[in-house]
C-alpha cells in the first residue's frame, strides 16, 4: 500500500473514562478514546467486548454512566440520536434501523422538517452521486421489508453519508458487502478522511482494519486493551499486524483458517433435491427462476452471488416460508412441497437465517427460550404440553457453554446479548440434533475471528457426519475455505456452478459479474 | 467468559440493595399517580358542585366497607373475570379483541334464552351447562369473521372487532325485543330465570359461585399462557409474528385459536353475568364491561394474577360509583372517568421516571 501522508487533525470525539454498566456486567470499563479529525478509527474486538455499547454512547442511544464525553475538546454529553447528529455523528448501526413499512426513499427523507414536502427528486440525485461510486445500487421505490439485509445496509451506509456528518461510525458496515463493496467502501473512507472528516469503523475482518485503518483500537471484555497508532501503523507490513492484532485481541494465536475442504465419501445420490423451483418476482423483491441444484450426503454446496439476487427468496422456499410457484424439493426422496416450515423442519431440514433479530429471535424472551423456539411443546423439555423449566435451563446452559454464548445468564432477554453473541445463539439452535439438510445463510455475520473459525469447522464437521449443507455467503473466501462446490446466483437464475480447487475463486467472479466461467 | 462470569457475580451480591430500591421505585411511581388522579377527580367533582371527600368516603362504603357493598363488588367481579381472562389471550397473542361487548352481550341474550327453556327439559346443573356451551359458542361464532379475515388476509382485527361489536349489540337487541321475548311482561326482556335455578350463592352470602369460577379462568389462563407450549406459541405470536413464522408455527390456526378462546371465555362472562346474576336480559341493557375491563388488563400488564386485583379495584369503583350516582347525583359513568385519569396519570408517571432515569445518567 502507498504511504498514507500524515494528515491526523484534532480530536473531534474524546472519550475520558467512559463506563456503562448493564446488570450483570461492565459493558465498557474506563475507556479512554480520541477519535481524531483525518484518521479512520478502527474499533476491534471480540463479541460481546462491547463495541456497540461505546458507540451507542457516541450516538446518543445511551448515556454513559460514568466518565465524560468531549465533543470538541469540550464536555457535551450526547443527549439524544437527534442531537448527536446536529453534533455531526452519523452512524450505521450494526442492526437496521429503517422503517421497514416505509420505502427506502421515505426512509432516507426522515428527520427532514416535518412541515416540509420531502423533496424526492432532488434527494433521488444526491443518493445516485453518492451511491454510484461506491457500486451500489438503490431502488429508492422499494418497500425496506421487502430488501434484503444487505441491501438494507446499503440503504442506512448512503443514509449516513447523505447527512453529511464529521464523523462517520460504521458498526459492522460491511458485514453484507460484496469483496468488491467493501474495496469502495474502503476508499471512499479514505476520501472522506482526507476531507478532514473522521470515521470509525468496526469489523470483524482483521484484514479491513489493516487495510483501511489510520488507527486501531482493541477492546476486550469491556477495557481497552491495546491501541495502534499511525505511526506504527503504517511501518507494519498487512501480514505482521494481523498477527499483532490477533495477540492483542484473543492473547493467543487464534491458528489460521486453513483452506480445508472436508472430505466426502464418493456417494453422490443427492439428499436435498430442488427442480426448477420458482418464486414469482414482486414489484421490490427478486424472484426465482427455476432454480434446480442437488446437494449430496456430505457435500457443501455454496451460493455464491451479490446480495438480494435472490439468495433470500431461495432460502425462504426452500424452507417453506415462501410460497413457491413452481418446481419441487425433496429431501432424501421425500417430496417436501406439500409441507409448511414446521413440517420440513421435522421431515430434517434446517434454516439458519441471516435476520437473527427481524425473525431468528424474539427480543424479549431469554435466551434459554430462544435456543428452543423452534421445538416448542415437543419432549423432552415440553412434557403434555407443560413446560418444564427445569430441563430446559439446564439444557440452555448447556448450549450457552458449549457455543461460548456472552450472557449474564440464559434468562436475560436475548436482545440484550451482543450482534455477534445472538447469532451464536441462532446457530446452536440450527446445528442441534436431528438435522439432515442444513441451509445456512450468512452464518459467520457478525461472529469475531475465534468464532468464525469455530462455526465454519462445526459446519465441516456436520458434513462430515454426512449431512447436506447449503451455504449462502456473500463472503468468497468463506465459500472457497468450505465448499465442495460453488453456485452462483444471479438476478434470481443459477448463472452456474463450479467445482472448488484451483482458480475457483476467478471462475465465480466472473460468473457474479455476468461473464461465462 | 469466566472474567465476565466473575464480574457478573459481583454485580449480583450488591444487586439486593438495588432490587429494594427498585421495587420501591415501583410502588412509588404506581401509588403517587394514584393519588393525583384521586386529587384530580376530585377537582372534576368540585367543579361539578359535588364534595370530593363525601364521594370517595360514600363509594369506599359502599363498594368495599359495608357488608351489602362487598357482597355486591365480589358478585360484580365474576362477569369482570371472565372478560379479564379472555383480554388478557388476545393481547398476550398480540391481537387487540376490542369486540368484547358484543360477544359478552351475545353470551347473555342466548344464555337468558335459552337456560329458562332449558331448566324445564333437563336436570338443573345440565341445563346450565348447556346453556353456557351456548353461550360461548355463539361469542366464538361471532369472533369467526375477524378471525378468518386477520388470519388469512392480514385484515386489521381492531376495525373488524369493534365492527362486530356495533353489530353484536344491536343483534342481541333485536334479538330481545322481537325473538327472546317474554311474552309474560310488558316490558321488552327476555324470561326470567328464577332465583333457585342460578347458580349456587356462596355459603350464606349473595356473592355468586360465577367469582369461583371467574377466579378459576383467570388463574387457569394465566398457568396456560405463563407455562405451557400453547401459551408460549402465542406470545410467541404476539411478541414477533415473523418469529412465529421462522419457528414453523401455524399462525393462521393459532390466530383462529386466540379469537375463538377470547370471544369464548367473554361470552362465559356474560353467561355468568345472566345465570348467575341477572336472570334475564332486559332490553337495551349493554353495561359495557368490555371497554371497561380493557385499561384494566393494561394496568396489570396482562399478568392474570395481578389482573384479579385490578378487577376488584375495578368493581369497588364501579359499585360504588353506582350507588353514589343514585346518591349523590354524579353521573354513574364518572367510575370510567377515574379509571381514565388514573391510566394517564400512571402513563405520564412511568414516562417521567424514564426520563429522569436517563437524565441522571447523562
Ligand atoms: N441494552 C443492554 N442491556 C443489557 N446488556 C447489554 C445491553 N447492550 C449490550 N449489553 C451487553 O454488553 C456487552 C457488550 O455488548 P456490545 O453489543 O457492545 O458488544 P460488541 O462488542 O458490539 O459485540 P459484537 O461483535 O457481538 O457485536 C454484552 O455482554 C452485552 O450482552
Ligand atoms: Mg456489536
């Protein structure tokens, strides 16, 4: 990478001893932080390490319980979301915050005055100057609940750049992002930074913060435990500071993530069977068009393909949550079209969905709750129909340990966990027994590097136990360390598919960009 | 995760003292609008040239002090109950039942038409019976057409519930006045059940076995949406219907289920309210319970037990109330007035105490 000119101005944002409590843990312990004009702050931790929490507290949503905030150089706690933003915060929450009734273009035009007409035209303009060059596309027509959560997010990072804010927070930003998303997004802070504005970003890819990061701070269990200044940022080859960042981050070699594809014994009857499956395109949302792929006994199968081409509307019909129009699925030679969700959940058909909050969860339940929610009144934690709370604490502390789920106790409202820790929640439930198919969308969102790691080799491993898994994943590197083989969705079609093994990863590239393999 | 377990048991041991200060936190800001409600009402009644103090003492007296009066408020209760506990289903499962007067008045007028014939043709405890599998049929009927349209074409069910109750009550109406009519009187009612053939009073009172009953619902509902599958699968519904539908359950059915065990236990309160109290069904008459019972479930936050204590505050109120209207002049509808000062009063008071939560943080 070129040398970065030093262009650091002064602080915008200082934190000075900031801590917030949540019952039955120290979110955030004494954190010291100054996010400084002309510097991309990469914020890194692991789950639950409370990143959310520190820039819940920069946006207004929560107020710190001791310790000052400095806006300027000057006290000013930040009393509301409103008043962070007159501050010039805007942030990009790790979960969306749009109105899902309301269109994109109602969505982007909220918290203009309310006596006057949102000026829709003119707001179209500004969103394509702004969206065009980062490779987004946005249909500002379209109902938000018909989006996918990537294409959501897409929505909330233009929102937050259309505010023109001084500094800029993405909380997981690019979690649903395209590799290539993620290189404009990436330069684009860049040019936001040498406007003098300032940026903190988060994410989980070590690599991005190395990349893209003026300056690194880590956090742990609540403390900062370690900050990377320009300085020594810029002296550090890309390889060297990962593995700086690592130590500081998990206090041990977190081991690398292998290119280790599973073996698989050489039967191929396929166990999950779709033909020409088809859902019929709505005015927002993309349909499918005979859709037909098999997946054997052991075999992973990827899904390949830019976020909202249809990658939802394939899970949700399979699953049985969507009507499909046309075509078959059979699992193990069982038809299961005839069948709704619960039915093909017991006929061994698994769904791990990617909206753990809008759907995977319900926030309010505790967590021991939510592991079971898709096995509610059946034996043996349900007895006639009679919950028995006894076994199915006991079970959740269980799956809580064994997933290293962060939670004061399994009987704290899910909602309250960390992004990264309520997934884990999700895929305990998911790989729990009885499974014959998997479909996983996006399951690694929002999990740390430790984890990450944890859950691709669960899925290797049930694989391995003979399973069918189907993995959905905007994340190329994901599906190359994974699968068996590769599909690429495109605008609801499958454009084609490709075995793994070498150069692979160019082939669906250039499938995903609409060139033949 | 054991620096955070670690830390999380610290929190804990110096959690007791804050538990006490919450709750008394609670007690305060549920007590204190309490009496600025009472201080408010009371300023309406000054207005209205009647002294506060003389109304509160009579409606304390007679709603809860004086033997008749207590007799009366624990008898007012069973109907209450019942709709408290058919409230509570709907809401829990997120589905605002606001038809409960309807169907309670559909529950009455079929059960007073129909237990009188009844008791003549069949041993006394069946014939009640079957007056009130009847009675809850008909409410549960009624609720099918809200039900159906929420549960398969996503019709909202609070303009379709109230649409069916306007209806329902103007049914039970005619159904008074040209079907069920006693032609043994003048005035529009429907027969009378005699006195030996309601249900049994309770020991040497007048309070009615419908509060034993009424009791037994409640309590019942609250075990079954607190701890049961079927419970959990409802608010399950209610917390977060996309949830439900990810999970596999079978919304559509399970909203059908919600509407008729609602409307069904609503029209066992009205049932209750002729069996056991009334004995007939006078025409025109629509005390319009269900309203009244709907801020009463909020205030419980729809938790069964805390409910019954509601519902008696409620029916001291509304007995008292209706004895001071005959006393004192003021009109009988003034109980609703208090309810609704007192829900807002406790709705500005929770908002207030979040507000300076958040400020004493900043
Ligand atoms: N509103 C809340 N109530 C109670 N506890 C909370 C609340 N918000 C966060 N927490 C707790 O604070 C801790 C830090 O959470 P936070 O969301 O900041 O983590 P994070 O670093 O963003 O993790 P992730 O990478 O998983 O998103 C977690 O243990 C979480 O359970
Ligand atoms: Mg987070």
């Amino acid at each position: 990478m070129e040398p970065i000119k030093d262009h650091s101005g002064p602080a915008i944002v200082t934190l000075d001893g900031v801590t917030k409590r949540f019952p039955g843990i120290v979110a955030n312990d004494r954190i010291d932080l100054e996010i400084r004009a002309g510097e991309v702050h990469v914020l890194l931790g692991e789950n639950g390490a409370g990143k959310s929490t520190l820039i819940g507290m920069l946006s207004g949503l929560q107020q710190p319980d001791e310790g000052r905030i400095l806006v300027d150089g000057r006290e000013m706690p930040i009393r509301s979301p409103s008043h962070a933003l007159s501050l010039g915060i805007g942030t990009v929450f790790q979960h969306n915050m749009l109105v899902p009734t309301l269109t994109v273009a109602e969505n982007l035009a909220l918290g203009g005055r309310w006596w006057q007409r949102p000026k829709i035209a003119e707001l179209a303009a500004r969103v394509a100057d702004i969206s065009r060059p980062l490779g987004i596309e946005i249909n500002l027509a379209a109902r938000v609940s018909e989006l996918s959560l990537g294409e959501q997010q897409q929505v909330e990072i233009v929102r937050a750049l259309l505010r023109e804010s001084r500094l800029l927070i993405l909380d997981e930003a690019t979690s649903m992002l395209t590799p290539q998303g993620i290189a404009e997004l990436g330069a684009l802070m860049r040019r936001l930074v040498e406007r003098g504005l300032a940026v903190v970003f988060i994410t989980h890819k070590l690599g991005e913060a190395a990349d893209f990061g003026d300056r690194v701070s880590v956090l742990k269990l609540g403390r900062k435990v370690g900050e990377i200044p320009p300085e020594h940022l810029r002296t550090r080859d890309r390889a060297e500071l990962i593995d700086e960042i690592v130590a500081m981050m998990f206090g041990r070699q977190a081991g690398d993530d292998a290119v280790s594809v599973p073996l698989r014994a050489a039967n191929d009857d396929g166990l999950l069977e779709v033909r020409n499956l088809s859902v019929t395109p709505t005015a927002d949302a993309q349909g499918l068009d005979a859709v037909s792929l098999s997946v054997g006994s052991g075999e992973i199968l990827g899904i390949a393909g830019i976020d909202g081409n249809g990658q939802k509307q394939l899970a949700e019909a399979l699953a049985g949550q969507r009507p499909a129009t046309g075509g078959s699925v059979m699992l193990a030679g069982q038809p299961l079209d005839d069948l709704d969700v619960g039915g093909r959940r017991r006929q061994g058909l698994r769904y791990l969905t990617d909206d753990r909050l809008g759907e995977g969860t319900v926030g309010a339940f505790p967590v021991s709750v939510n592991y079971f929610l898709k096995q509610i009144g059946e034996p043996p934690l349900w007895r006639s129909g009679i919950e028995r709370s006894g076994e199915i604490v006991a079970r959740a502390q269980d799956l809580t340990r064994l997933y290293d789920v962060r939670t004061p106790a399994v009987s704290t409202p899910v909602g309250r966990l960390s992004g990264g820790n309520i997934q884990k929640v999700l895929i305990a439930r998911e790989l729990a027994d009885g499974a014959r198919a998997v479909i996983f969308n996006k399951p690694t969102y929002g999990l740390d590097l430790a984890n990450t790691l944890a859950t691709r080799q669960r899925i290797r491993d049930i694989a391995g136990q003979g399973l069918a898994v189907l993995l959905i994943s905007t994340d190329l590197e994901e599906l190359l360390s994974m699968c068996h083989r590769i599909a690429v969705i495109s605008q609801g079609r499958l454009v084609g598919i490709v075995p793994n093994g070498a150069g692979a990863g160019e082939r669906v590239g250039r499938l995903m960009i609409g060139l033949a393999a | 995760m054991s620096g955070e377990a670690v830390r999380a048991a610290t929190l804990d041991g110096s959690g007791k003292d804050a538990s006490r200060r919450d709750i008394r936190r609670r007690l305060a800001i549920t007590l204190g609008p309490l009496l600025v409600s009472l201080v408010l009402a009371g300023c309406v009644l000054l207005v209205l040239g009647v002294d506060p103090l003389a109304y509160y003492g009579f409606v304390l007296d007679r709603g809860l002090l004086s033997p008749l009066g207590v007799q009366q408020t624990l008898t007012r209760m069973a109907p209450l109950l019942f709709i408290a506990a058919g409230l509570i289903v709907a809401f829990r499962a997120g589905m605002w039942n606001l038809g409960g007067d309807g169907q309670f008045l559909l529950g009455a007028v079929t059960a007073a038409a129909s237990a009188p014939l009844l008791v003549q043709a069949l041993p006394h405890w069946l014939a009640l019976l079957v007056a009130f599998l009847i009675a809850t049929s008909v409410a549960m009927l009624w609720s099918l057409v809200p039900a159906l349209l929420r549960a398969y074409q996503g019709v909202n069910e609070i303009i379709t519930t109230l649409m069916m109750s306007f209806l329902g009550v103007s049914l039970a109406n005619v159904l008074v006045k040209l079907l069920f009519l006693d032609p043994a009187t003048t005035v529009p009612q429907t027969r009378t059940l005699a006195v030996p053939d309601r249900l049994p009073r309770l020991f040497e009172t007048t309070i009615t076995s419908g509060l034993v009953f009424g009791l037994a619902a409640i309590v019942i509902v609250h075990f079954v949406m607190t701890r049961t599958a079927f419970g959990l699968k409802l608010r399950t519904v209610g917390a977060n219907p996309r949830a439900a539908i990810h999970a596999g359950l079978n919304v559509p059915l399970l909203t059908v289920a919600v509407f008729a065990i609602s409307a069904g236990l609503i029209g066992i309160g009205g049932a209750v309210d002729i069996i056991g109290i009334q004995g007939n069904v006078r025409a025109d008459w629509n005390p319009a319970y269900g309203l009244a019972v709907i801020p009463v479930v909020f205030l419980a936050r729809m938790n069964g037990l805390a409910a019954i204590a509601f519902v008696f505050l409620l029916s001291v109120l509304s007995i008292g109330g209706e004895s001071a209207a005959r006393r004192l002049g003021v009109p009988q509808h003034f109980t609703m007035v208090l309810v609704a000062i007192v829900l807002i009063t406790l709705a500005i008071a929770e908002y207030l105490d979040h507000r300076f939560n958040q400020a004493r943080k900043v």
